[in-house]
C-alpha cells in the first residue's frame, strides 16, 4: 500500500511540473517577437459606401478653412477663438 501511495504522489508531482514547463515554455514562446504562424485568413470585406438616401448615424461632417493667422483648422460655423488678432 505504501509503494502505490509513493507511485500515485510521483506522479501527481510530475504532472504538476509538466504542466508548469508547459505553461513557461508557452510564456516563452509568445514572448519572444516571432511572429504567429501564418494561418488562411480571409481579406476583411470592403465596406460598402452608403447610398445617398441613408444616413450613416456617424458624427456630422463640418466644412473647414484654414486659419490666415495660426494655420489651424476651424469650422465655418466657429466664432472667434478669442486671441486678439483671430480673424
């Protein structure tokens, strides 16, 4: 009985170091830079440009100008920034 108790706790700790070997050499490995191996993917699907009826439900598209004074761009509908010379 004391030899298959031994046998049975060996091989319960050699399971244990299996799996922890297993899981560092997993760590390892992804750790390293390598790229994944390539796989078949598919291209993703091109989106399709909605018709002229739809509306999209993105945010609001705004005309812009540059600014004369800091290059920056700003909506037409904008006031003034606030500095003194902003046109």
């Amino acid at each position: 009985m004391g030899l298959l108790l031994k046998v049975a706790v060996f091989a319960i700790a050699a399971y244990m170091v299996w799996g922890m070997v297993r899981r560092w050499f997993g760590v390892l490995r992804g750790s390293n830079g390598a790229p994944p191996p390539a796989t078949s993917r598919r291209a993703p699907a091109s989106p399709t440009p909605p018709s002229a009826g739809s509306t999209s439900g993105g945010p609001p598209v705004e005309e812009t100008r540059q600014c004369r004074v800091c290059g920056a761009y700003v909506s037409l509908s904008a006031g003034k920034c606030g500095r003194p010379d902003c046109p």
